[in-house]
C-alpha cells in the first residue's frame, strides 16, 4: 500500500557526494542514502543496528563511503551487495572490504576481467571472505532490523545483449509499509525477466542502467507503479531525456544524483526526503 511521500527542506551534506548531514538512524528508521557518485552505483541502506551497501561507485569512491558510514556510527556491514561487476559497481568494493567489517557479499553470476573485478577478488581472500553468488530461480531473502531484503538475481548464465549489465541483481527492501527497488543495471532482457514473476507494487524505483532508456522500462513503471524514482547519474552521462519524459508523464517525482546526494528516510509509514 502506498503511502504519503513529503518532502522536507534541503540540508547541508556532510561531504561531497555525501548523503545529509546528521547520518546516524534513530530507532525505528530506515535511512536509504544514494550517493552522488558520479555515474556509478551507491546505496546504503541502514538502521540503528543493521547496514546493507548496495555497489560501491568507482575505484576512487570506496573512501568517501567509508568516511560516510565512520561519521554515522556504523562499524561493520551486514550485507554488501555487488549488483554486477561493472567498474562503476565494483569500483570501490576493495576499499570498503579492506576498510570495515563485512559479515556475508552476495554477487552477480557474471565476472569481468578487469583491474576492479581482480582487486575486489583480492580483497575478498585477504580478508578471509568469499561471495556468495544469487542466480537461477531461487530469491536470496534476509531480515535486518525490521527490513526485508529480497534479491533476484538473474536466470541465465549470459545474455545475448550486454550480459554484464543483464547479469544485474535486482534487490527489493521493505520497512513497515514502505517498499524500495533497486534495479542495477538492467536492461531490456533482464526487466523483461524479472517482471515475468514479479507483480508487486514499490514506493521508490532506483531506475535501472543509470537512466539510459530502456524500451521495458515503460512496462516496469506500469508494473510497480513508483511514487518516486532516483536516476545516479553525472551532469554529463545517464538521466535521458526520454527516460525523464516517461517517468515526468507517469507523474513519478524523479531525483538525479548528480545535482545532491540523496537521503530517504522511513519510519515504517511515511517516507521524508532530504538533501
């Protein structure tokens, strides 16, 4: 069930591309913090006693992260999830590995070769780690603190048009009565597969591929039917216009990274953005 989405006044951010200032999540929130990463990938997601980071921007990224996640009390990760293994994913993984805690790594099915792919390797191995890999049928679902992970990872082992980006998990979280979709990098094939199981109705979308138009997001959007969306991007990569046009025409609030990092906070029922 949806509920009321308000918008509260703008604050000052705590670093550059950091999220809002005054990080640390009373009890009984969630704080999801889009990162203004560049076009990359950044998402924390935590709450007074749990921290879930979905991708982990570039290579140079993983340090503002951890300074971000230093200034709001958190001391270990629960979960980092590595959606696939693009540099603007994976990037900064080794930096977060090296640099916390990080009890369990769940990944994509589809390894690139790559100078980032092979330093989060190493990172894994010299902290005694190793990833846990989501694909087929079977969902990956875990409970943090009141928060209901759920990640989908893809079906096949390649595709025929971008397998990197098709490989992408696609990660829900639910808190009370709000709902979160992070969709990766998806593209066509891979929403097309997704929504062949997948009905349920989200609050916020982290709209796929960066904003690049993709011809099933249309269907995505009439399928989980957003309030609002959240395109990471920079000022000069990602965020089409004609991506603009069809989620501003499905009277869906859209945010950009680029222009301030974003924080969206939940008490369970209502959802508060700041930046």
């Amino acid at each position: 069930m949806k509920k009321l989405i308000r918008q509260c006044a703008l604050i000052l951010p705590l670093l550059l591309g950091g999220c809002a200032a005054d990080p640390a999540a009373s009890a009984d929130e969630l704080r999801v913090c889009f990162f203004n990463a560049g076009k990359a990938d950044a998402i924390l997601l935590y709450t007074d006693d749990s921290a879930v980071l979905i991708d982990c921007g570039e290579s140079d990224y993983g340090d503002d992260i951890l300074s971000y996640m230093n200034s709001a009390g958190i001391d270990h990760l629960d979960r980092l999830i590595i959606t696939h293994f693009d540099k603007d994913h994976v990037g900064g993984a080794s930096a977060i590995l090296n640099g916390m805690e990080v009890s369990e790594v769940l990944t994509s099915n589809y390894p690139k070769d790559s100078d980032e792919y092979a330093a989060f390797v190493q990172a894994l191995a010299e902290n005694d780690l190793s990833a846990e890999t989501v694909s087929g049928a079977d969902e990956y679902t875990f409970v943090l603190d009141g928060t209901v992970y759920t990640v989908d990872g893809p079906d096949q082992e390649t595709y025929a048009s971008d397998p990197s980006n098709n490989s992408s998990l696609i990660i829900s979280a639910v808190y009370g009565e709000t709902s979160f979709l992070f969709a990766g990098d998806a593209q066509n094939e891979r929403i097309e597969e997704y929504l062949r199981d997948h009905t349920q109705t989200y609050d916020i979308l982290k709209v796929p591929y960066h904003g690049h138009y993709q011809k099933k997001l249309k269907d995505l959007l009439a399928v989980i039917q957003p309030d609002a969306a959240v395109i990471t991007c920079s000022a000069e990569e990602g965020g089409e216009e004609k991506t603009l046009q069809l989620l501003e025409t499905a009277g869906i609030q859209t945010y950009l990274t680029w222009q301030g990092a974003l924080t969206v906070t939940s008490d369970g029922r209502t959802l508060t953005f700041s930046r």
